[in-house]
C-alpha cells in the first residue's frame, strides 16, 4: 500500500508550483486505499467565456489526476461569482456577465470539461445555490473575517490603490465569498492557478473560522506558456490551441511548439506516466527516437482526446499529406464567386486575409497560389471555374466562380 500512495503522490505532484499541507493529502490517500473512502476535490470556474484553450486544461488533468486515486471533483460553476467578476490580475473592474452569458457559457464548459474528467467522479455544483440565501446579514458576518488591510496585501489590489485606479467594495467580496464556498462544500482539497493563492487561502482560513472540521490543502498549477514559449497561453495573445479547434488545426499547432516546450506540454496535458515521459527523454538524449516522433505522439494523443480515438493519426496523416508531400488537403471550406471576382477581395471574403491591403501586400510577395501556382499580380480577377486558393503554407479553401 505505501508504494501505491508514493506512486499517487509522484502523480499528484507532478507539475505542480506548490502544495500546502501535502500531509493532509497523504492521510486522505491512506484512508481511500484502507477504507475506499472517497474526498472531495474542489475547483471554481467562472464562466466568463464559452471555450477553452489547452492552458485552461492544466487544471482539469490535475483533477483527473485525483479522480484516479479516489477524489470526487467538485465542479464549481461560479454563477454568482461571476456577476461580480474575479479581480485577480485585473487592473480594472471586470465587466459583470449577464445571466444568459453565464447560461450559454456553463453548457459549453462542461461539454468540454468531460473531454478529460471521468463524469462519474465528478459532481457539478453552483455557489450561487447557497450564496444567494446568505443575505444581507450572512454577507455581513462573511465580510468581517478580513481586514481592509489584509485585502491590500494582495499584489493585484496593492498596485491599483498604489495608481489610485478604482477598486470596486465587490471586489473584495470575491476572495471571501470563493473561501465561503469551501466551507459549504466541505472541500478537503482546493486546486488553481498559482495566480489564486490568495483566494484559496481563504478557504482554509474560513473552514476554521466557521468551525468545519477540516482544513483544505491547497494546490497550486503554474500558468502553461502558449506556442510562442514566453508568455502564457491566451487567446488576446493569440499563442493558444483552443480545446474546439479543428484536429487539423490542433495538431499543427501542437508541432510547432519547440522541442523544449514539448517537455512542459507533456508534464502537465500528457496522460503518459512520468516513468514514460523520462523514458521517452532518455530515448531522444541517446538519439535512439527522434523528437519529431515523440511530438507526433503528443499531438495526436491531444487531438484523440478532444476529437475522439482515431483521429490524432488522421490528423497527422493529413499533415504529411499537406507539408511532407505538399499535397492538397481533401477537404476544405468552400465558397462561391460571380466571375470577375477580384482577388485581393476574394481573400477577404474567405478570411484567408483580414484587409485587402494585406491582401494585396501578400500576393505581391508571393504568398498566395491558385492550384499550387504562385501569383503575384494583385489586380487578377477570376474567370470561371473551380480553383484552390491557397494563402501561406497550411491555408486552403476551394472557390467556385460562376
């Protein structure tokens, strides 16, 4: 048994920025493998937006993770803390969400979320379900378990009383009323973003201030770095894979990440065991596999997850097709033109290209091909007929001119 709980713990470790009172976690793995008693793991979404990328899914593997060794997620949907908005990080207020947002961003969270999680294990929760019964008084009796003081402590509100930008009294709320949530659930254990320290710290501090009989341990992910390796994933970055993305899409994205980034996408999205991972390091060290392989392998194993078994290797085969043969993909978006359709226009409306000016900028530079042939005249316009329009190395849509 004492192997199995260290096997766990490598497991639960792994990746992770920091544990706050890894013992506890110790105990709670001793008690499952004696008794099969389950413990509840918690973390909080606020469904500020209706899709996530890759580096939203660090947590959910860390959750996985415990769903394997017999932790229950407690899926926590912040559908009140939403309507308040999460300051960590912020420099301003956060616009509110109405409650359709929050509707339609919950269905697609959760859709998602089951791409990774066992349904099973997990139990979906809503604090607005217990937080808007506190009231006037019970938010009252909340707020007095922390000083102003205290709350300035934090960096993010530190810096903006610092500039003298504006801090909501709502904002404050928001790391007592995340605590508060773990003294409703019973939390044994809470997990985030190394960036919530505070907040989940709060959950501890209010655990004992309420008298729950427990104290949860805190761990902390650190912030997954998007394609560029330097600054994290993020879609206003544009350096992020979207869990929605096409398979196509999703695969190359994933081959262009570098080979040492490759390391850190697989310690902390991969469900390779560590024992595989170093194994896999050692064989690209002594260059008995190469690491383009080893990727391959990453990428289609992300694209099976979120696409289905079986179509991490047609998107490879797919790729090969595009960029080793410098193939025609079989399938693309297609679109309809009247003839004398001018080029820069076209690009336009297929998306291929924002702006005709970009358009125009990138046929006379020779990115763009019709049927595999460069063109480089940016006043062309089409005649009838069926052409590939190709824009860069990986852009294709057909169109039809009648």
């Amino acid at each position: 048994m004492e192997k199995k709980i260290q096997q766990a713990l490598n497991e639960i470790n792994r990746g992770t920025s920091e544990i706050i009172d890894i013992e506890a976690i110790e105990k709670l793995l001793k008690n499952y493998y004696e008794t099969g008693a389950n413990y509840f793991v918690k973390a909080g979404f606020d469904p500020t937006a209706p899709d996530l990328h890759l580096g939203h899914t660090v947590l959910l593997q860390k959750l996985a993770t415990f769903q394997k060794f017999g932790g229950v997620v407690q899926f926590l949907i912040g559908n009140f803390t939403a309507t308040i908005g999460d300051p960590t990080g912020k420099n301003v207020t956060r616009k509110v969400l109405t409650d359709e947002d929050i509707k339609h961003n919950i269905g697609s969270y959760t859709t998602q979320a089951f791409k990774i999680l066992d349904e099973s294990k997990t139990v979906i929760v809503y604090n607005k379900d217990w937080l808007e019964p506190l009231g006037a008084a019970g938010m009252l009796s909340l707020a007095s378990n922390l000083t102003v003081a205290r709350m300035l402590e934090r960096d993010d509100f530190s810096k903006r009383y610092a500039s003298n930008t504006p801090i909501a009294l709502s904002e404050f709320m928001y790391p007592l009323l995340q605590g508060y949530d773990s003294v409703h659930l019973q939390s044994d254990i809470e997990i985030g973003g190394t960036d919530q320290k505070f907040n989940l710290l709060m959950g501890r501090q209010l655990q004992k201030a309420y008298g729950v009989n427990k104290q949860q341990s805190v761990l902390m992910m650190p912030i997954l770095e998007g394609l560029d390796g330097v600054q994290k994933m993020s879609k206003s970055l544009g350096n992020y894979i979207g869990v929605t993305d096409e398979s196509n899409d999703m695969f190359g994205k994933v081959l262009s990440i570098s080979d040492e980034l490759m390391w850190r996408y697989y310690e902390l999205l991969s469900n390779k065991s560590l024992q595989e991972i170093e194994s896999l390091k050692e064989g690209v060290a002594n260059n008995t596999i190469h690491p383009k392989k080893v990727k391959d392998d990453l990428a289609m194993e992300i694209v099976d997850r979120f696409h289905g078994i079986g179509e991490g290797i047609k998107a490879k085969e797919e790729f090969t097709k595009i960029f080793a043969n410098k193939d025609i993909p079989t399938t693309m978006d297609e679109f309809e033109f009247i003839s004398g359709a001018w080029i820069c226009q076209v690009l336009v409306d297929t998306k291929l290209v924002n702006s005709t000016s970009q358009a125009r900028r990138d046929v006379e530079s020779g990115a763009v091909k019709i049927d595999q042939n460069k063109i480089e005249d940016s006043s062309m316009k089409f005649e009838k007929g069926t052409f590939v329009l190709q824009k860069g190395k990986k852009n294709f849509v057909r169109i039809n001119i009648i």
